[in-house]
C-alpha cells in the first residue's frame, strides 16, 4: 500500500502537482487543504478535507505533506507554510515527475517538486521548498537556493546561483556563470 | 493490421507529422495528397498519390485522413479542408507522439496533432484542428480553440484562453489567465 | 565489456557530457584529459589522466574519444582538438543522449554530442564536432553546418540553415527557412 499525502493548497498549481503524483504512483492522495469555504469540494476528483487549522489534527493520522500553493508574486505563503508543517511534524517529501530527469550527480532537497519535463543536469543542487516547474532546465552546476519558484519552461544555465526567494519567471533565460536574485520576468534574458 | 490513413499536404510540417505517426505505430501511411504536379514524388519515402479533386474517390478506400499543412500567416487552408475532409465523410483522428505527454485530466478534440515533446497538461483543452507543435507546452487549465497553431517551443501558462484560429509564435510566452488572440510572434511575450 | 572512451577537457560542458554517456551506457569513460596542473585531479569521480601532450602516447591503448570541452566565446579549441584527435587515429564517435530524440529521418555525423532532451527532427541533417545541447530543438528539414554550438534549449525552426562555426545562444529563437551564421546571443530573435 502506499503512504498517503496531503495536497495543501487547491488551486491552479495543485492540478499540476496532483498529475506529477499522480504519474510517479509512489503517494495516494489522502485530500487537499485550501481555506474553510471550500471544504467539502473536489479538485480533480480529490476532496477538500480541512483548511490549515485541521492540520495538527490531521496530522494523527497522516504524516506526508506537500505544498500545493502557488508561487507568482510572493512565495510568503508557501514559507509559511513550510515552517507550520515542519514544526507539526510534517514530512515533507521531494516529489519528481517521472517525465522529468534528475541526474544522479544532482542534489534535490525536502519539499521540492520536480514537475514534468524538468531537467536537473549533472552537478546541480536545488534547495528546499522550491518548484522547478515544468519543462525547465537547471544545467550543470547550478545551485538552486531554497523557496525558488523557477517558472515553466525557463533555463537557469551552468554554474549559476540562484538566491533564496527569487522568482525566475516563465521561458527567461539566464547567462552562465551568474547570481540571480529577486523577481526576474517571464521571458527576459539575465545577463 | 494497422487503419491506413492518408496525409494532406506534402511540406516541411509534413515531414514532422510522418515522423510522429511513425513513432506512433497507430496507422499505416497509404499516401500523400497535394498539387496535381507533385502526384508521384515521394515525401520521406511516401508517394504522392493525388491531389484535392481525388479526395471524394480516395474515400471509397480510405477512411482516416490527417491534414498536414502547416499554419504560418494563414490557417484559411487548413480551416478549409478540415470542412472538405469533415464533409465527405472522413475520420480525422487526433495524432499524439509517444514522446508527448497528454495529462489523462486534459481533453484534446479531433484533428489535432501533438508533436515529438508537446506537453498538456492537467485540466487543459484543445479544439478541433489544431496543431500542438514540437516541445509545446500547454500548463494546467489553459483552453486552446479550434484551427490553432501553437508553435514550436511556444509555452502557454495556467489558465490561459487562446481564442480560436490563433497563431502563437516559436518559442514565445504567455503569462497566466489571460486571453490569447490573432498573430503572436516569435519569441514574444504576451501579458 | 564496453569499449573505452577518453574525455578531452575537464570543465562545465564535461559534467554534462559525463551524465550522458553514463546514462547512454555505451562507452566506458577511462579519464579525462585536461591542463597538466589538472593530472590526478577528479571530475565527477573520473580521473584526470593527461593532458593535450600525452594524447598519442595514450591513443596506444584508447582509440575513442569525445571532446568535452565546452564553446562560448569561439569554437578555436575545439576545431583544433578535432584536427589534432582526427590526425593521431582517434575515433570520435556520436553521442546521444538516451533521453534526446533523433528521428530515423535525420543524419548526425562524427564528434557530434546530443545531450539530454534535445530532439533532431525528420529530415534534418547535423555536421560534425557540433554541440546540440540540453533541450535544443532541430526542428523538420535544418541543416546545422560543422563546429556549431547549438546552446541551451535553443530553437532552430525548419529548414533553417545554420553555417558552420556557429553559436547558437541559449533559448535563442531562428524563424523558417533562413540562414544563420557568426554569435546569435541568447535569448534572441532570429528573422
């Protein structure tokens, strides 16, 4: 039988990530976690089961978590959430599509989700909490900091360093060898 | 035996799709339909085997047709024989490469080809006659309408509408949840 | 029991390469060749065992050879590594990644790396010593010349010619059936 997941966060995002799970086949969805007024309805067929005030609770009888909430302008909800699921006792697994790759000589820490057609090239290192969205590229020697949104389809290039909190927006690209910080737009170059 | 399938067009996207229904295994290629003048050249191997006045005649035999004419300025001759194929009677299967990803939690309607390392993702729609071109993404909850041409490389975000006989250029972006329409270029990005 | 392969320079675009033909599974990596200050040192736990002066002494027991030396700025290095391996007897097989895809409609010639989900589409024809690297797109009927270095998630659109020397930069753009030649840089637009 499989260890099952709560999904917390039930909106755009979490339609993606439910597919990733879905696909790896290594956690059942037990439900989602999103605010009271939506407790009781589906998303993609899984049951809204309780909001962040049921998560102690929850956690008796359920110990794997995975934040679901997106990232786009701030990544603070998804810090605290973080933090609140930590200090439950929350484990909070590393989720990789199986349509994305992983290089054996990568690194990938708690909390990441790996999501389809991503790949983490030979040498690179991602943080904690962080989404690599789908179809990026971190190439070699990347090093990925901690609660990082890297947008869809974007291209972090070797050797480079991204800080904690940057958000590196959709299909931009960065030059090698570089530190990139902040919020960084969808489709523009870094140099 | 495999369903044969005849292609319409003859051109560069031709060759794309020949790859893809290769790979695909589904059909057997009987032959290619394009100018009177091409009638007996090879396309990849694939014999011109008539032009647009045959088609009517061609159906006696062959059920399955795929358009293969591509979309660049203009998607008025793809439009056009979709409804000349439809009116004789033709099936128009929806073409998917093994090496795309179609979520199981995404529709796709028919006549539409998904290319070498398309993606679409949870939630997302595609109309009827469209072409989901190589390395494509389309994110969770987008919809694409019918007679698009989503171009190589092109990623659509989450919850964006493309509105019925786009084209959205190679390698360009869309941000999320918003509404897509007409001629988008190459590398651009759309807020 | 695989035949050997030697590793000519030990940087970046090595740690890419390594990933592949670990992954390729073809080829048993002996070491790697680099500066001479370099010799006993490690990449990703291959040794490094030479340096440019020791290559015919070591072509006596290894005949294979891939260069791994990366290309930005110029391909000088790599064209002379080419002509100097090439003149001793050295055997520089194609390279590609398990995870790319090279249609059976294509043609890839010697010295030339295809590194992970990159995709050389039908009708397409790649020169030799080039670098089609990570996620790359060599769409329908291109033709990319030799020394080329097609960068990062790069898109080159059909029928595209791409002279020799090139440097196709990373996420860069080209529009159909143009010619293309010298340093596009990243990110960019190609008409």
């Amino acid at each position: 039988m499989k260890p099952k997941i709560l999904l917390i966060g039930g909106g755009g995002h979490c339609h993606s990530v439910i597919d990733v799970i879905e696909l790896e086949d290594k956690y059942e969805i037990e439900g989602i976690i999103d605010i009271k007024e939506n407790i009781g309805k589906k998303v993609l067929g899984y049951e809204v089961i309780g909001c962040d005030d049921d998560l102690e609770a929850l956690f008796k009888s359920y110990k794997n978590a995975v934040i679901t909430v997106g990232q786009l302008k701030s990544n603070m909800l998804r810090v605290k959430l973080f933090t609140t699921l930590k200090n439950i006792g929350f484990n909070l697994p590393i989720i990789v599509s199986p349509l994305a790759y992983v290089s054996k000589h990568a690194f990938v820490d708690e909390a990441t989700v790996v999501m389809h057609h991503a790949l983490i090239n030979a040498n690179a290192k991602v943080g904690k909490n962080c989404i690599i969205n789908t179809k990026v590229l971190i190439e070699h020697d990347a090093i990925v900091e901690d609660n990082c949104h890297i947008s869809t389809a974007s291209v972090i290039n070797g050797g480079v360093v991204v800080k904690e909190n940057t958000f590196f927006g959709s299909n931009a690209t960065s030059k090698q060898y570089i530190e990139i910080d902040g919020f960084i737009k969808a489709g523009s170059l870094v140099k």
